[in-house]
C-alpha cells in the first residue's frame, strides 16, 4: 500500500529502513521482548551482516520484517519502511497478508537455516522453485522449468535436469541449501535474507556458498541481510556489521571498524572466542571474560576481568609448545590400534534386492591413538569420519579389519564381553537433543549407564557422584528433575559429557559435539572438553569438519577423504604445511577474518619477543 506521505528515507540509495523496531511474543511469565528497539537502515547492493549468539533477536528481526512470526508474537512498535520498485514508498508493519504475499519471494526473499525443513518432502526441487516462478512472474509451467533449471546451473548444481526432477531427501546439505539460494533469486528480488545459510555446513561448500551469494549479489545488484552467529563468516561477506544481544543492537559499523577496534564488550568476546587459525591458543576466550550486569541488569565491562582486549586475551593464551614430531610417542603403546579397517554398506538393486554395489565409507585405513593424547578426524560430509567413529565403538560392524583396544581385538567379541567394554568406550554425539530421550529427566538420563554397569553400590551413591558430574560440567543440583527440552543447545551437551563421564572412561569419541553451537557457547565445550580432559584423564578422538576447530583441540590430526585417510600428522604440521591439495582446500575454506589475521601475525611476533 502506498504511504506517499511517509517520511521519505534518510538515504536516497536506502531501499530497506527498520526503525524503533519491537517485537513481543506472550508467555506464561508474560510478553518477552524479542526485538527491543531495533533500527537500522540496508542500502541498494549492500550486505548487513547480523550477528549475535542463539536468543539474541537476529532471526525475529529478519522474521518481522517479512510478517513471518508465529502466531504468539507480534510487532508491538516500530517502522519497517520499504523502496518497493512496484508500491513505491511502503511501511510492511501496516500491510495486510494478501499485500505481503505479494512482496514475499518476489521482491524480498528468505534463505531459511534448515533447508531440509524448508523445502516441502513431497515435492521435487524443481517444482518448488517453479511454483514461485508461476506465482509471481505469470509465466508457463513450461517456461518456469526452463528457467528453473538454469537457475540451477547458475547456481552450481550438477545434473540440473536431473535435480529438477529430485526430491530434496536425495540431495546433499550443500545441494539442498543451493536450491534455495535458486528459489530465493528466482524472482531478481530488491532484498534477500539469509538466515544462517552456512550453519552445520563443511567448510568447503560454505566457501562455496558465500562465494555464490557473492556473484549472485553483483550480478543482480540485490541487498543481503545475512544472519550468523559467526562473525569470521561475516568478515567473509557483510559491508556493514550489526552486533545484536537480548533483542538490541549493542554495536554497528563497518567490517574493519568491528574488527580492528571493537568497543562493546559482548563484540569483543564474540571475536576473541573463535578458534584461531593461525595461532596455538591454550585455552578460547568466552564471552563471559569480557562482560558483566549491574543490579539493573545492564552489560557492563567486566571489573578486573582476564583480558582488556582481543588483543589481550589472545596473548594471554597463546601457547608456546605443540606437539611437532613423534618423540612424544616413541617407546610407548598405543591404546587403540586401527588395521586395515572396512566398513561397506550394500546397495541393493533387482528384484531380488541383492547387494550389486557398495558404499565403501571406511575403506582400508589403518592408524594409532596413544593414552592421552587427542587426535582429530577431520573432512567433508560423506568422507567416512563418522562411519569410522562408530565403526571403533562397534556400533556399526565393519567388514573387514581389526580394531584393537588396550590389546584386544574387540571385533569378533560377544555381545556380554562388548557391553563389559562399552565402560571404557564412550561417544558424545553430534545432536545433545536427539540423543537424550525427551521424556526421561537429564538426572535419570545420567544415572541410567551407573545402574547398566553396576557401579556404586546404590542409587544414593550413584546420586552422589552425578551431582559432584553436573557441576564439574557447568551445571546445578536443581537440574536433575528437569528435562531435555527445557535446557538450552549448550546446556545439553553438557548433559550429554556429563552421561560420557558417568563411567569414568578411558576413551571417548566426540563425533561433531560443537557443530551447531553458537561461537560462543562452542568456545564454552571445548574448554570444558579440555579441562575434562586433563581431571579425567581419557583418551580422544574429535571428529569435525571444521579445521581450525580441530587444530585447536588435537595434538594430531587425521584428514579423510572417500573414506580413505588423504593425510596424518601433527596439528601444526597439518595446518602449516599440508601436503595433499585436498587438505590445502580445506585449510584454504576456512573463514579467517584477514583484519584480524593481520593483528593476530603482530601479536605472534610481539609474544616471541618477549619469551625469547
């Protein structure tokens, strides 16, 4: 609906302006103030880059801007102003849903974080973009699938005609995440919106990802919000920063301005917390270093706190020995030893359906792990690394091959022998909420394993020590009765690392434990992790696809690929001189954050002349 009379833009190239923006969702302890006063303005061919942790108001923004909010909410207050190449000047606030539907797709657009559970399972791909296609542009069903499928090859998709004709199940994450970049551009929208469009995804189709946002970007000359709570991917894309905590803006402004002189203690400790590529740290900065509440609740700069600065806490952190060559180990046994192990699953085909081909996720691979050492395992999706994970603890049967624990090949023991052994050999999975049962209290959750293997002499006992578990994690006493739901993502894993350490086991694996943990909260885990480490003294085995997450917390480092092993050695030597062009792509996706890599190679020379 055309507001003529609206105050006009303050800019004359604004095509978006939010001002004073407020949005209210009702609960049973009352309105929560999602969105608190938000305003801000996007220009023609800009990307915003949003960032903030889980809760913070980003994505409710980008939802009450397209009238998308769940039916509990509502835009209490404010202004969300519109260029529309069609309406003119336009407040959407005011706008009815038959007006939005038609701004919706066709001149603002939306990338949603889950592509699975945004494109519709019953229908192929190419259908749902062709239907946006037919809706806003008017043409044939005909013309809109040609169209559609050059969107694909625009977009990179293999097979484009094939995928047209594919349902969503039977593609990849990235493949999955590029048609909706398709259906996104399909209509040459004014503004796209990309709520977390690279969460959980390898780094390499990630770098894929922002790339072709990129290009689509320039071609079409289209404004970007893109919505992260990463600010080394932002670095990556965004012109203009908007740093949002409990609903408000709490810092703005260029890319360098956030990077090379943060003042807001929350930014300062979202930088400080990401794991740094190009320098050892021992232990990640947190959130928590930089920042405190007066009585009011107000975010203050922590009083004596660790660190002064990114700079600071950086160089407080620093470590100055890594493991670089084997002496660490020589002359020791190694607790776990891999031999040629397989792990291949049947495609059947026929009528018959007999085994024609198969699936070699884990195909001949052979390695050590030494007592108390962590090694990492690290590639795509698809690369066999979670396969060989579960492969070891026995919860998938390989085909061939020895898995050799403590001296015994735990391969063709009995069931009775591997429960016995399932006591030392423990897993923290990828999902803390999927893997805890939804109607059981975290308490009983925990105690469950105690009980399985009969340790302590009663649940008193038992009791006893998962208190004594639950706050060495980061927890409290008041917790036990509660259940999943009503703990947070990080809060759950902790949950799930407290189960791990029930039974007070020699090794576990820890199969994507961080990888859909906001930067913060990830920074949290690992140190956790760490700590634990050290008290528990068990043996690890980390399992990701991000590298500088793994450099972090290995000692060595194996890299796969196909489910062969493309390359092993230590941390450092992996990252500093990796030798397979699969490993230099991998290292060269990461997002670093060159404004910051230039401080961090300053602060690296400034450390070695002060130690040396």
């Amino acid at each position: 609906m055309p507001i003529n009379s609206f105050p006009q833009p303050k800019f004359l190239d604004s095509i978006l302006e939010v001002r004073n923006l407020e949005t209210h969702f009702s609960s049973e302890h009352g309105a929560v103030k999602a969105v608190n006063n938000v305003s801000f303005r996007l220009r023609k061919g800009e990307t915003i880059g949003i960032v903030g942790e889980s809760g913070s108001g980003k994505s409710v923004t980008s939802l009450s801007i397209l009238k998308l909010i769940a039916s509990n909410g509502k835009i209490a207050n404010g202004e969300i102003i519109f260029n529309s190449k069609t309406q003119g000047i336009v407040d959407l606030v005011n706008c009815t849903e038959a007006e939005m539907r038609k701004f919706r797709g066709n001149e603002i657009s939306m990338i949603f974080q889950e592509p699975m559970t945004s494109l519709n399972p019953v229908f192929t791909c190419g259908n749902q973009v062709a239907e946006s296609i037919i809706l806003h542009q008017k043409l044939s069903s005909k013309e809109a699938k040609i169209k559609t499928i050059e969107l694909f090859e625009k977009v990179k998709l293999p097979r484009p005609a094939q995928i047209y004709d594919s349902y969503p199940h039977q593609l990849s994450g990235g493949q999955k995440q590029r048609v909706m970049i398709a259906m996104a551009m399909c209509c040459n929208p004014a503004i796209m919106i990309a709520d977390e469009p690279t969460t959980a995804l390898d780094v390499t189709v990630q770098a894929t990802i922002l790339d072709l946002m990129r290009k689509l970007k320039e071609e079409q000359d289209t404004s970007i919000i893109f919505i992260t709570h990463d600010l080394g991917v932002i670095a990556e894309i965004a012109d203009r920063i908007l740093v949002m905590y409990q609903g408000k803006i709490v810092e703005q402004g260029t890319v360098w301005n956030i990077f090379s002189n943060p003042k807001h203690p929350y930014t300062k400790g979202l930088l400080a917390c990401r794991p740094k590529v190009n320098v050892n740290l021992k232990r990640l900065p947190t959130v928590s270093d930089f920042m405190d509440f007066d009585e009011f609740g107000n975010i203050t700069e922590k009083v004596n706190g660790k660190f002064t600065s990114v700079e600071d806490a950086i160089l407080k952190n620093i470590e100055n020995k890594k493991p670089t060559s084997n002496q660490k180990y020589e002359g020791t046994l190694p607790i776990l030893q891999v031999k040629n192990l397989k792990t291949y699953f049947p495609i059947q085909k026929g009528w018959f359906k007999k085994p024609t081909e198969f699936v070699k996720a884990v195909d001949d691979v052979s390695f050590d792990v030494y007592a108390g050492e962590t090694l990492g395992l690290v590639g795509e999706s698809g690369c066999g690394k979670t396969t060989l994970g579960r492969t070891i603890l026995q919860l998938v049967k390989p085909t061939a091959g020895e898995i050799i624990f403590e001296g015994k090949n735990i391969v063709n023991i009995s069931e009775s022998e591997l429960r016995k052994q399932r006591k030392d050999m423990q897993i923290i999975f990828q999902d803390p909420y999927s893997s805890l049962n939804p109607r059981i209290p975290i308490g009983a959750a925990i105690m469950e394993p105690m009980r399985v293997h009969n340790l302590y002499d009663s649940d008193f006992l038992r009791k006893k020590h998962l208190f004594e578990l639950l706050e060495i994690v980061g927890l409290k006493h008041q917790h036990f009765n509660r259940y999943p739901h009503e703990f947070s993502g990080g809060q759950r894993q902790r949950i799930c690392i407290a189960r791990a350490l029930a039974l007070n086991p020699k090794f576990i694996i820890c199969d994507e434990s961080v990888s859909a943990l906001d930067v913060s909260v990830q920074a949290q885990v690992l140190n956790l992790l760490n700590s634990l480490k050290e008290q528990f003294k068990f043996t690890c085995i980390f399992i990701s696809h991000d590298l500088s997450v793994v450099r972090f917390m290995s000692d060595r480092i194996i890299v796969m690929n196909k489910g062969k092993i493309e390359e092993q050695g230590f941390a450092n030597d992996i990252y500093n001189h990796p030798q397979k062009a699969y490993t230099q792509a991998l290292i060269a996706a990461i997002p670093k954050g060159e404004i910051e890599n230039v401080k961090i190679d300053i602060l690296k020379k400034k450390h070695l002349r002060d130690n040396f």
